[in-house]
C-alpha cells in the first residue's frame, strides 16, 4: 500500500473513532480551526492591500 494512502486511511480512522468517542469535542476543535483559518486570511488580505495601497502612495 502507498505511504500517502496509509496515512490518509490512519487520519480518517482517527477522526471517525473521535466523531463517536468525543463529537462535541471534535465539533469544538474545527470550529477553533475555521475560526483562526478566516483570521489568518483576513490578516493576509489585510496585509496585501495595505503593501499595494503603500506602493501606489509612492
């Protein structure tokens, strides 16, 4: 079997056995994940706009 396809196969064993032993504890973990996804984005967008309005300044 292909290293890529164990690991895979691992990782959705582990969340499957945490989805029935802890769902409110998975449901937590994502929910923290999506919340500091969009906050890393909207201070990357942030950042991006602010480079280019500093380069049009000049």
């Amino acid at each position: 079997m292909n290293l890529k396809k164990l690991i895979l196969l691992v990782g959705a064993l582990f969340i499957a056995f945490w989805l029935f032993q802890d769902p409110q504890g998975l449901a937590d973990v994502a929910s923290t994940f999506g919340q500091k996804g969009w906050d890393v984005t909207q201070q990357l967008f942030n950042s991006i706009i602010s480079f280019v309005q500093s380069l049009s300044s000049k």
